[in-house]
C-alpha cells in the first residue's frame, strides 16, 4: 500500500468478511475506508504502526458485530482503550 495507507473507497469490495493487514507498515485504520465492509467479521491489523483508533471505528465493530479483531504488536496502541 503506498504511503502506509488505505485507499478512500473500496467500491467493488463492499463483501469482505475477512481483512488482514498484519505486518503492512500501517499507520491508521481510516474509518472512512473500512466502514465500507458491511460483513467483516474478522480483522488482523497487528504489528503495525497504529497508535489510535477512531472512535467512528470502534463504534462499526460493535455494531457490524466484528467477532475477531487483533491489534496487538502496534506499539503505542492501548487495545482496552481502544475498544
């Protein structure tokens, strides 16, 4: 991904129930982009770059239900603060 970032839209993607972005140099999981993903139930964003998450975010997990979500090995990322 260039610039360690997610595109805006992901138009034609709008099925994925599974996403794993681990070890991709990321600095942010952009709300904009993964609300996007109506069926996620599976996230693996671990051993990035990711200090904070939105707090828009963390409202789609709870409410899309997202069952597994990893983010541990993002240094400076508080998990139980972030949701």
């Amino acid at each position: 991904m260039p610039g360690n970032t997610f595109p805006d839209t992901f138009e034609t993607l709008n099925t994925v129930r599974k996403l794993g972005t681990a070890r991709c140099s990321l600095i942010e999981l952009p709300s904009q982009a993964l609300v996007q993903f109506k069926q996620l139930v599976y996230l693996d964003a671990r051993n990035n770059n990711i200090t904070s998450i939105d707090p828009t975010l963390i409202d789609f997990f709870k409410t899309q239900k997202v069952k597994e979500i990893y983010l541990d090995g993002n240094n400076g990322l508080d998990c139980k603060a972030a949701g």
